[in-house]
C-alpha cells in the first residue's frame, strides 16, 4: 500500500486537525470538513467552499482505518489525530508536527527551503495541474471561493510542462522544414 498523507487531500492545516472520525465516511470515501482549530480554538471553516466533502482515495481509506484500528481514541467523537499527551482531549498541535517530524525529515533528504503546512497544499495544486485536471475541478478539490485563487496563489508551472509549450511555440514559428524530394525525372 502506497503512503498516504495530507498531501492527497489538499485538506488547510486547522482542517486536517480538526477532523473527528465522524467526519470520515468510510463507505462513500469521503471526507467531510465541518469544523476548523488553530492553537485549540475551534472554529467555522475559513469559507463556504471550505466546507464541502473531499474524496478520499482507496489508499487513504485504508490508511485511515488502520490508524483507527492503532489509536485508544476511536469513537465517533474523538479527534482523528488526538495527541496522547492531552489524554485525546486535543488533537495534536500542527506547528509542533511540523518543527519536530517533518522539517528535520525534510533536512535529512536535502530539503533546503523553508517549508509549512501550506507547502502541502501549494504542492496538491501544482500536481492537480501537471495531470491535466480541469480547472474548476482542482478549484472545487482546493475548496476556493474561485478559480482565481487557485491559480493565482497556489498553481506553479513545472517545468517539463513548460518546456513543451515552449516548443510547441517555437515549432509554431519556426516550423520544420520539409525535405526536398528530387525531381523524378
């Protein structure tokens, strides 16, 4: 089973840590956003987009329901990541995930650039669109209010994919030229 993570959902870190297992629907692999919590201030969800289901792939499912299976808290209405230092009462702080778990993995493969929890969903955006995903399909999985946002704010080129159209421009000016053919005499 490949490794799931935040990364396949595009979820805002105060989403990802306020999810309850009640939020997850196993059956119809989605994954409702009802609620958002930042220093352990629960709170709306940033918009009205923000709030609608996400689709949870296969491989996250299973991995959500192992991680069920591990965890002491399993009812509906615990914290999905609820932090054992807290007895389950909060889910754990994103920002210390984040210093202590993934920058110094980040150091030890080379990563050199500061990055966040919103490098996550920076990163969904840009590989939605190196797929060739619709646009008002990568604005509706990031949750935006528009389209704007998502490609203005979020969206990068990669390169190879630039690289192309920088071909096909050139081919479009400058096209190849035809091989003469001899005269048959």
């Amino acid at each position: 089973m490949r490794q799931p993570n935040c990364l396949i959902v595009g979820l805002r870190r105060s989403e990802l840590f306020a999810l309850q297992w009640k939020d997850v629907d196993f059956e119809a692999k989605q994954i409702h956003i009802n609620r958002s919590i930042v220093q352990n201030v629960i709170g709306v969800c940033k918009t009205e987009s923000s709030q609608k289901p996400v689709p949870a792939h296969e491989d996250l499912i299973n991995a959500l329901r192992e991680w069920r299976r591990r965890t002491p808290y399993q009812s509906a209405q615990n914290w999905m990541f609820a932090s054992r230092v807290n007895q389950g009462r909060w889910p754990y702080l994103a920002q210390e995930i984040m210093r202590r778990q993934i920058r110094p993995v980040a150091r030890k493969l080379g990563i050199a650039k500061r990055i966040g929890w919103h490098t996550f969903r920076h990163t969904y955006s840009t590989l939605l669109r190196s797929t060739g995903a619709e646009l008002k399909i990568m604005q509706e999985l990031l949750r935006h209010s528009t389209i704007r946002v998502t490609l203005d704010t979020y969206t990068q080129a990669v390169t190879a994919e630039k690289r192309n159209a920088q071909d096909a421009v050139v081919a479009l000016l400058f096209p190849p030229k035809m091989e003469e053919k001899p005269d048959a005499a």
